[in-house]
C-alpha cells in the first residue's frame, strides 16, 4: 500500500473514531454509559476519544516502521567531493587536516 494512501486512511479515522465515541456515548451505544450522570459522560466520553485518537497514531508509526526501505541512501559523490575540497579551501596551508592526521598514524 501507498504511503499517501496509508497516511489518508489514518487521517480519515483520526477524524471519525473520536467523533464516533462521542455520539456513542451521547446516545448511550456503550454499555453502562445510560447509568453515567451528563459530567461522567462527558468526561468518559473525551478520555476515550482522545485515547482513541492516540490508538490511530499507534497504529499508523507501526503500519509506517514495517514499510521496507526503497532503497539504501548514498551520497551524491559530486556533493562529497565538493564539501571535501571545501574544507581543506577552509583550513587553509598553515592548519593541519585532522582527518589526514589519523590516516598517518594509522
């Protein structure tokens, strides 16, 4: 499945589970919600909403952490021989490369 579509029908029950929760509760679908007094309900109501939202995100960064990976990232080696070349413009004749450094004690 698509990332955007993924992304879509997490948005989609991230807008109607909570709304659905509300109007369950308000017109008494759960069982033992009619035995609520109206602050109860309304507390109850919120809390599972907001929990239920929660649950939809959950549910979406594990749905999203088992996509396999496109492809491996490599650096562009232009951009890298670029930043390269860069750095040692920078340090200048006088100041040693601590990179070079290393390689030599090595």
């Amino acid at each position: 499945m698509e990332v955007m579509s993924k992304f879509l029908i997490a948005s989609a029950f991230m807008w109607t589970v909570p709304i659905a929760v509300l109007y369950g509760f308000n017109h008494n679908f759960f069982p033992g919600s009619a035995s609520l007094s109206q602050e109860a309900l309304t507390l109850w109501s919120g809390i599972l909403a907001v929990i239920s939202v929660n649950v939809v995100i959950v549910l979406y960064i594990i749905s999203a952490m088992k996509e396999p990976p496109l492809e491996k990232h490599e650096p562009d080696p232009r951009f890298v021989a670029d930043a390269k070349a860069s750095i040692k413009q920078q340090l200048g004749p006088t100041e040693v490369d601590p990179s070079s450094d290393r390689a030599k004690q090595e």
